[in-house]
C-alpha cells in the first residue's frame, strides 16, 4: 500500500490591488505631507495582505515626489504649476513564501 501525502493547498495569491479614490485630483496648492490615495490588496483567500507595496516601471515614483506609507500614497515635494501631470506606478509585492 502506498502512502499518499496530503494534499497541500496553494498559497493564496493577490487578485486585486485597489487604489482608493483610482485617480486622485492633487491641487495645484497640496503641500507635501499630503495622502493621496489609500492603497490595498485583495487576496485569493480573503486572508491579509502580507507583502507590501512599492513602486515599478513605468513611472516609478515621479523622482521621488511620492513615497507609500503604510496604507497611503503621499505626497513627499511640494506641487506647482510646472508639473502637469503626475504619474506613478503602484505594485504589491507578495510575501516570499517561508522556506527552510
């Protein structure tokens, strides 16, 4: 008789980052210090998101006039009306998998 080992279920993964609101409006006034938007994951299984987030291509965090902090995209340079526009791009990154 063969011993099956038993079934290991998957790690949850994140199936949808939310950013809230999904495009701020930043005055042209808004003083660094400002929250922007409020960020968080949904994962797979409804458990706790225990990565974090980060900033990737293409826009990274506008040279560093926006940083994350905790929960919340904030606004880290003072803004005026030589900017435009401000863009960046928001990733979670998932926790590494606990290994021996």
């Amino acid at each position: 008789m063969l011993n099956k080992a038993p079934a290991t279920k998957p790690p949850p993964f994140v199936v949808d980052m939310v950013i809230s609101p999904p495009s701020p409006q930043v005055d042209d006034s808004e003083t660094a210090g400002a929250a922007l938007a409020r960020l968080d994951a949904r994962m797979s299984d409804n458990s706790e998101f225990g990565g974090y987030f980060g900033f990737g291509p293409p826009h990274y965090n506008v040279g560093g006039c926006v940083a994350i902090n905790g929960h919340y995209l904030v606004l880290t340079c003072g803004l005026n009306r030589s900017i435009d526009k401000l863009q960046t791009t928001v990733v979670e990154v998932p926790p590494r998998p606990f290994t021996r």
